[in-house]
C-alpha cells in the first residue's frame, strides 16, 4: 500500500473556520476513528447522524467541560469527503479551539490535516471530481458575484457534466468501431457500422472546437482583466488609479518619477474583476533605479488586456509609442487633469477611443467607469454556459481536438489506428476530471489550498 493509501486511512482534524477569534469556530475531524472521537469528548446518547444537537464537550481523560458545541455527526459515505465525519461548532475563543484541538491531537489514530486534504479525500472517494475541486478552491478565492457565480456552476459538476458526456460519446462511438473490427463475420452487425459513427465524431469536434473558441472569457473572469495605467511621469497615472480605486494605493507627489515600480489593485466593476495596474513613467533620461520601473511597465503592457495611455492637458502628452499600438492590448488614450486645461477638445485622438477625465472635480470619471464596466462585460461577456477556466482544460482539449481531427481524416488508416486515435482523444478528456492518470497532478492542484478544506 502506498503512502497515499494509508494516510487516508489516518483520522484528520483541523479548524475548518476563518481566522481567531470568531463567533463560531468548526472544527472538523474525517475518517474511521471520528465516531470514536466524538464518544470520548459528549455523554449521553450518541447524536442522530446530518442532526445537529447542542452539547457539553469534556476533556476524555480528567472530565472537565472544554465548551457547549453544536455537534453534528455525519456517517460515511453521506458526507463531504465520503468517510465518517464529526463538526464542533465552538464558541470561537483562541483559548476554547487550542484546548480543543490539544485533546483530538492526543487521541490516538488522529493527527492534523494537511492542505486540502478534506478535499483530496472527496475526490479519492469520488465525491468530487477535478474540476469540482477546482471549483471549490475558485469559489473560496472569488472576489465578485461574477467570479463567484462561475465558481459556483462549476463546482456544481456543470464543467465535469459537459466533459464527461463528450468522454462517453467517444467511448460509445469507439465500442462501435470496435464491434466493427472484432465481430465482422456476425450477422447481427451491419456492415460498415463505424461510417455512422464519424459524422456523430464530426459534430463532436465542432463542439470542442466551439467551447475552445471562448476569447478565453472563463480564464478572464476567473483571474480579472488586466488594465495597465502607462504613460509618462506625471501625466496623472497615479492620481486616476487612487480615484478608481477609492483609495490611496499610489503615492503622488509634484515630482517626476515617483512611481517606481508596478502597483497593482483589485477593482469590482459591477461584479466583473479587474486588476488595475499602475506603472513607472516612460522617459528617456531616467536613472538606473527608474529605467527598472520602465522595465517592468512595458513588461506589464504586454500582458495587458487594456492599456490606458495618460496624456496631461497641463503639457504632459508623449505620443503613444508605436509598438503598444501594434501589441494585442486594446488600447485607450485617456486625457487627464482635464479641470487644468482652459478647453478639452472632445475629439478622437490618433485614431484611438479617448477619455478625458480629472481626479481634482471628477470631471469624466463617472464615464471612464462605465466604460471600463462596459470592456469588461464585453471581454466576459455571458458566462451562463460552462466556461474554460483555466490552461490545463484549454491544453487537454485541444490535443483531444487533435486526436479526432487525426481520426475522422484518416479514412485511408487503418481501422484499429482511427480507434487508437478516439482512445487518446477520450483520455484527454479524462484528465480534466482526473478519473485517468492524474497522479501527478495532485500535489500542484491542492498544495494552494488552506488547512481545513
């Protein structure tokens, strides 16, 4: 038995709260010595399993009452990680969780969990799959009611759901093919079976292609469209990231080159994420701490999904330089300290989208929110279908894509080849939801999960 194998054995515990002190702390404990456990901290009557039931817990060995918790026993395989399951429902002291969780950690049979072990022990006893694992950690990281929204449909299988109907379809359209190869001479299969089945692989791979063809909406939504503030110094960069985001993020200063390095802040634009990002002044006379920042701006520009170049109407304004022009970035000019010029020409300026705005009166501020409300809901757009979320579906698709491109073109192969082909198309699929060869994949998945999840 591996390692792996026999630490699910192991009893685990763990604050499964936020952070101390709290109203209420759950501490949760998972695995065959959990009924135990729970015997030896309540008396009385053994609680009614999914029933939760108020109760002294006493320390098992000099009888002292450690807290009055909400008890809730849950009986494998009818819980969240499919083994049995106890929640202490504290009062949440620091004092009354360490006292506590000293009296499990001298239990035998129980030790602490690990990172995202509670949810490496659902997907092991398959009440979760990849991408609902995934899901979860997503809709514990959300920052918006869109991100939270997607989040939540995966973790409710939807992702997995459309994944796997695509895997059964290949392996009912293989079964097929393979009738064909092993029971030709039999009567009761036609001949020529499999010609059916490639016009049925044919749609398929319209399908994949289609959800592949996604802008990358559901990766946008889950990390947040990137906006690059860049411009030259003191063409009012970090005045107009501080007005948007509410609060002062960037110090500005009278003085040229102030902003050093690459500022970052997180804006909720009607429940859109976006990460907005203030940079370095671009100059051409900068020292060589200066010449980093400009570095590490550009840099930021070519990973940008949005780049606002600031132009002063006080006599700030450098043209925008050609080759951010050419970059895969939109790209907006954004006419800035509106309030200290005498007139704002409201025209389009070098070909590209204009704002004009000013954090002193606010003049235009309202409009640039709305406008960048209005990208990002462009970029995102409706994500009430099933969305890619992230690289490794993208990669796993595409060589699935490829895989039955491979098959339905090879009419001059072959029977048994065009089948190898829909066996690795079907496994590529397999490894989204980690039911085929996903060892490997584990430790990176859970690894940036917190203790107790």
């Amino acid at each position: 038995m591996n390692n792996l194998s026999a630490g699910r054995r192991d009893t685990i515990f763990a604050l499964s709260s936020g952070a101390l002190p709290s109203g209420v702390a759950v501490i949760r404990l998972s695995g065959p010595q959990s009924r135990d456990a729970l015997r030896l901290l309540i008396k009385g009557k053994f609680p009614v399993s999914r029933e939760s039931s108020l109760r002294k817990l006493y320390h098992p060995v000099d009888g002292s009452v450690l807290d009055e918790a909400l008890v809730l026993w849950f009986e494998g395989p009818n819980s969240f990680t499919g083994e049995d399951t106890v929640e202490l429902h504290c009062h949440g002291g620091r004092a009354v969780v360490s006292a506590v969780l000293r009296v499990l950690s001298r239990m035998e049979g129980l030790r602490p969990a690990e990172q995202g072990e509670y949810t490496r022990r659902a997907f092991h006893n398959n009440k979760l799959d990849l991408t609902e694992v995934e899901g979860l950690a997503d809709l514990i990281d959300a920052e918006t009611e869109a991100q939270r929204r997607q989040a939540q449909r995966q973790m409710s299988g939807a992702l997995g759901e459309l994944y796997n109907g695509w895997r059964e379809s290949l392996i009912r359209s293989r079964a097929f093919i393979e009738a064909e190869l092993d029971f030709a001479d039999e009567e009761d299969v036609p001949d020529s079976v499999s010609d059916e089945v490639w016009s049925k692989l044919s749609t398929l791979k319209a399908d994949i292609e289609a959800h592949l063809s996604d802008a990358r909406r559901g990766e946008r939504l889950r990390s947040g469209l990137v906006v690059v503030l860049l411009g030259p110094p003191n063409a009012g960069k970090s005045s107009l990231m501080n007005k948007l985001a509410r609060r002062d993020v960037a110090i500005v200063t009278p003085e040229a080159g102030t902003t050093r390095d690459v500022l970052e802040v997180h804006l909720d634009l009607s429940g859109y994420p976006v990460t907005l990002i203030d940079t370095a002044g671009l100059r051409e006379n900068a020292g060589l701490v200066e010449r980093e920042g400009i570095k590490r701006a550009l840099a930021s520009a070519e990973n940008a999904d949005l780049i606002l170049w600031t132009q002063g109407l006080d006599g700030i304004s450098e043209p925008l330089p050609e080759h951010l022009r050419d970059g895969s970035a939109e790209v907006w000019i954004v006419k800035t300290k509106a309030d200290l010029a005498a007139e704002v020409a409201r025209v389009e300026v070098e070909g590209l989208p204009f704002v004009y705005s000013s954090t002193h009166n606010e003049d235009g501020m309202d409009a640039l929110i709305e406008k960048l409300t209005a990208f990002a809901e462009e970029n995102i757009g409706n994500f009430e279908n099933p969305l890619i979320t992230r690289e490794r579906y993208r990669s796993h698709l595409s060589s699935c894509v490829e895989a039955l491109d491979r098959a339905i073109a090879g009419a001059h192969l072959p029977l048994e080849l065009r089948s190898e082909e829909l066996r690795m198309a079907a496994e590529q699929l397999g490894r989204i939801t980690g039911r085929i060869d996903v060892e490997d994949l584990l430790d990176v998945i859970f690894r940036d999960f917190c203790i107790g999840k």
